[in-house]
C-alpha cells in the first residue's frame, strides 16, 4: 500500500490513527521516515544512528498483528527517536561524547524507550546532542554540530539538539530530550517545537546517561501539543529501576487537554524574567498573554540568584561524574565541555550546599506565587536561535557569553523542578521560531498542557515541518 | 563572604595539583574564565541571607 499523505507532516497521533484503521502500514510509515532521514540527515546532522533494521522488523510486527485483527496499541507505527543519551539495545550510549561510544552497547533499551515501544512506538534511532548534556548550542566536536531546519546557518540549542532538528524537519513527530538546566525548552524553542519537561521526578530516568544528578529531567518535544500529551501520557508510572523517581501515580493529561486555559489563572513572571533578553523574547509573551486576555503579572523572588545556584551546582555535580576521566583522557573530552568540567572539580563544597539550601528556599516561595496563580508565563530563550559559531552576544547593553546564557530563562524553572511546555511563537517579519516557557506548580503538567493546548487551537502557537531547500 | 579574596588564577592552580589534574598551557585562561564565572554565581549565591534552619533540597529517603 503506497502512502496517501505526506507522512512527514502528520502527527503521531495521526499516524496511529492511520495505521489502526488501515489506512497506512505501519511498513510504510517506517519506511517513509528511514527515507526522510536519508534525504535530510546528511544536511542536518540530527541522527548519528539510525536503528533500520530494529525499525523496519518492529513496523512488520505491528502489521502482522493487524493482519490477525489483534488490537493496535496507542502508538502503534508511531516512529520516534531519542537524544543519544537514552540507552537503545545493542548500541553503546554516547551521550555525544567520543570516550562513552567505545563502551559495550546497551544490553536493553532505557525505559522510556520501552514504554514508548510497548505502545506501539517504532524507534528510528538515537539523536546528536551536546556532549554529556553540558550545552545550549547544538554544536558538537565529535559529531558535528546539529544545524536548525528553519536556517542552517543557526543553532537548534542544545543539548537536545538533534531531537529538536529531527521533530522541526518532520523526520520523526515526536521525540526524547533530556532537560537539566533547559535542554528541551532552549532547542525547542531554537527549531519551533513544543517540549515538556515534566516535573523533577516524574519520569523515569534509568537507563539514561546522567549529567547532574539532583537537575536532570527527560521528556517529549513534538510537533503538535496532543502528541506531546500522548507520549507523555504513555512513558508516565512508577519504575522500580529510577531510584530517584517520585512516588507519584499516573495522572492522564490527554484527557483534559479540551479543557483549555477555562478557570486557570494565569500571570506572566516580571522582574529577571521581563529583562536580560531581545525585544522577541518578550514580543513572543505578549503574543501569548493577550490570546489569553492575561494582564496580571507573577512574581519569582531572588530568580537571578536561583539561576546563579542552579550553575554552581550544575557546575560541581557534573564534574565529580567526569572527574577521573578529565585526569586521564582529557584530550578526549569536547574542548567547550572539558574546561568547565575542570573549573567544576575546583568549586569549593561551601557554596554547593548553600545552592542547595537556596534552592529550598526558592522552591518554597514559588509554592507562594502559586498560591495566586496557576501557570506562569516566561520567555524560554532571550532571542531566536543565533548563528552557528557565535560566542557572546549583547544582552541589556553588555557583551556576555553566549552559552550560558542561553539558559537565563530556564534555569530558575528547571531549578526547582516545575513542569514547562515550550510553545513555539512565529512572530511577523521573521522566519525564526522563538519560543515561551508555560509553567505550572509541581505535578501539574496537565495545566500548562491544557493552556498550550488553547494556544494551539487559537494558532497562536504552532510547529510547521521546516521548510528544507536543497 | 569576602569575595575580593577570592583569586581565580591561583584557586585553579592550586586546585590542579591538588587534583591531579592536567590543564595545558592553551587552556588554562578558558578554565579561568570558568572558574572566574563560577566564583561569580558562588558569591551570589553565598550573600543571600538564609535562615539556619532552611533544609537542603536533595533529601536522602531511605
């Protein structure tokens, strides 16, 4: 059966949709993906593996079992991909590094992965990203850097940033990231995707390689915020292989996505989140808060503080991980990821546990601020993605490094683990995607879900297939 | 904290012995820099007043 409709354009839950009622084979759709990633990965740089034969004997086995008119799984024939990071049976988790890819390959997938290939799922491949997660650029030493489907000449951000390159090209409808200081919501924002970094502890990490401990979160980015949802909704549930997991049940957000943003209250963050950024950034909020009628404003005390302690503990944490390798291989290591692993080991003890003390007190005044409002509403990135290679750039009239502050928005969220989804917003006179953070109160992903959502309807935000010239 | 104490350059060269580390010539002003931004956070985050009783955020459940 021949596809009817350019499978690169349809979501995943379309495709499901599809594949159930016969429509398309799951065959077909895999094979329409592993074509598109051939076409487009050689200009791109999303994919640095590509799992063909374990996708095209999963698509025959949905196929088959149609064939026997046993019931589909939600996601069945749905082709997806994950930052390298994830573990992918049979293939050594690089984690975009050089040391990581000469170890054993993985002798099962993360659990993630089987979640979603459990429900059907079709994994495609494994995704370029930052080396050890410790970006916000999309460039890579090793791999070469993922280049932005909307403008090759631009960054996706990082460090999942051959999950946003691989969902904005329309190679695969969803995709896994990993987010510790705004690694989903910074290339989301950078390729015009949605992403969700659910709450600290939410998802199950096992079988993921860790960057910083008491930071790191994984999630879904998409091309549609029912996707998101959906997969979300899929990987949710306990698993005795996370040890940091939270007790948590499973709280279902698909079905509460037609609610909208009706009853919520929602504030847009002042004070750090309303400076240090480009017109855009704050152009893009406005957009958002008047299709919501939103006029009130929220308040997160000491932000800027918080992002300071989110990256000194980031800085310590994850170079007591790298610590004996950075003495013994550190020729080995990504140049921009080696020297602040370095100046890491050196960050006295002091100032970590006053971070993590900070990061209390901070966690309980956002509780306040919650108190008062339902989501919060923030810049994800201070501008569109800038072009590759750049290294500083002018923010509220000082020439500042370009890679840490990538994250000046996101790091104060991500910080005390609240859950976000990034919404693409395509303001006039611009081909660029910005994107703005939807934030909620610990475990209530299904709100900021719900107002994306309303967004999403409205065609306030939206996630086109980039369109990729030769 | 009194920060103006604080000497990136000697605190990276000290560290670096202390740790066994190896930072070649061509690095070392980039892991200054590093160690110079860092001092940076740390000062700000030292100088927030914090009652004593505030707990740490990461809490070992056994």
């Amino acid at each position: 059966m021949s596809a009817p409709v350019d499978l690169s354009l349809v979501t995943a839950s379309k495709i499901a949709a599809m594949v159930r009622s016969g429509e398309v084979s799951a065959t077909d759709v895999v094979r329409a993906a592993l074509e598109r990633v051939d076409a487009l990965n050689p200009i791109l740089n999303a994919f640095t593996d590509v799992t063909r034969a374990r996708a095209l004997e999963k698509a025959r086995a949905i196929d088959a079992m149609r064939a026997r008119r046993e019931e589909l799984p939600a996601f069945a024939g749905v082709p997806f991909a994950v930052k390298n990071l994830f573990d992918i049976t049979g293939l050594p988790t690089r984690a975009g590094s050089l040391i990581n890819r000469a170890h054993a390959p993985a002798g099962h997938d993360a659990t993630l992965v089987a979640r979603l290939a459990a429900a059907g799922g079709v994994l495609i491949g494994g995704l370029n990203m930052g080396e050890y997660a410790y970006d916000f650029t999309g460039e890579n030493a090793h791999d070469g850097n993922a280049l932005n489907p909307h403008d090759r000449t631009r960054m996706t951000g990082g460090s999942s940033s051959g999950a946003g390159g691989a969902v904005a090209a329309g190679m695969v409808p969803v995709a896994l990231g990993s987010d510790t200081n705004g690694s989903i919501r910074v290339p989301a924002s950078f390729c015009g995707v949605f992403g969700l970094k659910p709450t600290y502890g939410r998802l199950s990490r096992a079988r993921t390689y860790p960057f910083v401990a008491s930071l790191d979160h994984v999630g879904p980015m998409a091309r549609s915020v029912s996707d998101l949802a959906h997969s979300y909704d899929i990987m949710q549930g306990r698993d005795p292989l996370d040890s940091h997991q939270a007790e948590r049940p499973i709280e279902p957000t698909v079905p509460k996505l037609r609610a909208g943003a009706e009853g919520l209250r929602i504030g847009v963050l002042d004070d750090h989140f309303a400076q240090n950024g480009f017109p855009e950034a704050f152009a893009a909020v406005n957009v958002v808060a008047q299709a919501l009628g939103v006029t009130a404003t929220a308040h997160l005390p000491n932000a800027a503080d918080a992002r300071a302690a989110a990256f000194v503990i980031t800085a310590a944490e994850g170079a007591e991980l790298h610590l004996n390798r950075i003495r013994v291989r550190p020729q080995d290591y990504d140049p921009e990821t080696r020297d602040r692993f370095i100046a890491g080991a050196m960050v006295p003890a002091v100032w970590v546990q006053k971070a993590q003390k900070l990061r209390r007190w901070f966690s309980q005044a956002a509780a306040k601020a919650f108190e008062c409002h339902d989501v919060l509403l923030a810049p994800a990135t201070p501008c569109h993605a800038p072009l590759s290679g750049q290294k500083t750039l002018m923010l509220d009239g000082q020439e500042v490094a370009l890679r840490p502050n990538m994250g000046v928005f996101t790091q104060p969220i991500s910080f005390i683990g609240l859950p976000v989804v990034t919404v693409p917003v395509w303001l006039p006179d611009t081909h660029l995607p910005i994107g703005v953070q939807i934030i909620a109160a610990p475990w209530r992903e299904d709100r900021a879900l719900r107002v994306a959502a309303a967004l999403e309807a409205m065609g306030t935000v939206k996630s086109p297939v980039a369109a990729i010239g030769a | 904290m009194r920060n103006a104490e604080f000497d990136p350059a000697k605190h990276v060269d000290h560290m670096e012995h202390m740790l066994g580390l190896t930072i070649e010539d061509a690095w070392r002003p980039i892991v200054i820099a590093h160690m110079t931004a860092i001092a940076r956070a740390g000062n700000q985050v030292m100088n927030v007043a914090l009652v004593d009783e505030i707990e740490p955020a990461p809490v070992f459940l056994a």
